[in-house]
C-alpha cells in the first residue's frame, strides 16, 4: 500500500466523539471495520494480523477503544499507518464518562467514588500511550500520529483530517451519533462540591497538559496547511450536513460488520469476550 493511500488506524478515546467518527469512517472508507472493544485492554499486533488474515474482505483501516499506535502494528501491516484520535476536554469528557457509567450502564457510581478509581484517571494519555503520562503521550503524537481532532472543534477537525489524509479525499459528511440527554440524572460540574471539583482536576492534570499541547502545538500546523479559509468553508460544510443522511446500505454495512466481529469473529479467533470496566 503506498504513501498516497495509508492504513487507518482511529484510536476512539471513551466519550469524545468516537461513535459518530465511526459512522463516518465506516461511510468513507469501504474496507474500514470497528472491532468490539470487550476483548481485551489492547488488541495486540498478533491479534490485528490474525484478523487481517481471517476477515473475509479487504481491511483498510480499523479504530476503537482497544487500538494503539504504542501496540507495533506496522512490523504486522509493513505499509504507512495513519494514527489518528480525538481529544476532549479533560474534566467535560470525565464528567461525560460518569454520566455514561451511571445512567446507560446502570454502574453504582458517585462522585465521589468515581474519583476514587484510578483506572479512570487520565485517561486520553492512557489511551495514546498505554500509561498515564503527558510526556509519554505527547512523544507519541509527535512521533506516529497523523492527526488529532478536538471535539469542540469538531466540524473544523473534519475539515482539517480531510486536508491531512493524503489518500483519496474523504467524505466526512456525519449524522450525529451516540449524544445523550441524561435530563435530572445528570450529574453537572456545578453539583459538586469545591472539594471534589478539584480533585477531577487533580486526576486529570496529565490530560490537561496534552489537550493543551494539541491545542498549541498541533493544531497550528494543521491550520497553516489548510487551504483557503477555514471558517467559510465550514459553514459551507454545515449547509450540507442539514440535508445529509445515512444511505441504509450503509448503515447495514456498518451494523453488520460490526455484529458478525463482535458476535463471531472476535470470539472464534480471541475467545470470550470481558465484562466492561
């Protein structure tokens, strides 16, 4: 596989846009498959090749929760791999991930025993790097990543991953997917004590540290690379969101890859799959 057409590799960071950008890549990319996360903490080099050599069609790039650009996977794919994540505001994406726990998983947490949970601490570095380190991260994203969106930049990241992906140009067109409205349950930064408001940040510092550094260092390469003007063509962008829909045939590819690798595949090749955490 040459330069001009690399192997995607999306790493989904828990609550920070990932379900929609899965809908998108599935839609742009025809060979791009999403595997159940409930396999394992890291789906392993082995694990990526074994997949690839089992899975019935081309793959053309893979994301979730379980990928790594820490995980070797081009001594597997001996070809160009395009990393590439989205951040979130630390404490909003934290907060989010309580909710989620909370209200869809039905999980008995609090706030203040949320915080209690390491695992759940610094979680975006994790993700990138395997340990809960701003430097580790950081290097990292230097290192192997191609691109980092932000959230709160969503539809200008989109256009800015559409500038940076050097194979043909993606259609980054997107329903919004996966936002919840948790009404009365929700538990709100403004409900928590000032003690507990700065214990989140505390747990959160390496986080902080590497949002900031996307936000100040790599973020103005990309836009220094963006033709044109970013802001008229983002509003170009929005103007064809509100008459976009999902084809069906689409949706179906993409429920149906996903049911056969979390039903089937991922089961017959790595065994049964694990609770989440």
């Amino acid at each position: 596989m040459s330069v001009d057409n690399p192997f995607l590799c999306f790493i989904h960071i828990e609550k920070a846009g990932g379900m929609t950008m899965h809908q998108m890549l599935h839609h742009a990319l025809p060979g791009y498959i999403s595997p159940h996360p409930g396999f394992g903490e890291h789906l392993k080099a082995d694990e990526l090749e074994l997949l690839l050599r089992r899975w019935p069609l081309k793959i053309s790039g893979v994301g979730g929760h379980r990928m790594g650009a820490f995980l070797q996977y081009e001594a597997v794919l001996q070809r160009p791999i395009f990393y590439m994540t989205f951040l979130r505001d630390p404490i909003r994406r934290y907060m989010s991930s309580i909710n989620w726990k909370k209200n869809i998983m039905s999980q008995a947490w609090t706030p203040e025993s949320y915080v209690e949970e390491p695992y759940y601490h610094n979680f975006q570095c994790f993700r990138i790097a395997g340990e809960r380190s701003f430097e580790k991260a950081r290097d990292i994203l230097l290192e192997k990543y191609s691109f980092v969106g932000l959230m709160e930049e969503f539809n200008r990241s989109l256009l800015l991953l559409q500038n940076e992906w050097p194979g043909k140009k993606l259609d980054v067109r997107y329903v919004k997917d996966n936002v919840k409205d948790y009404g009365t349950n929700e538990i709100t930064w403004e409900s928590l004590s000032p003690e507990t408001q700065e214990r989140y940040r505390a747990c959160n510092q390496e986080d902080i540290k590497l949002v900031e550094f996307v936000r100040q260092e790599l973020w103005p390469r990309y836009l220094n690379r963006f033709p044109g003007n970013l802001a008229e063509k983002e509003q170009v962008f929005l103007a064809q969101l509100k008459s976009y829909k999902v084809s069906p045939l689409l949706y179906l590819k993409q429920k149906g890859t996903n049911f056969l690798l979390g039903k089937v595949w991922q089961p017959l090749l790595f065994g049964r799959e694990q609770p989440p955490i």
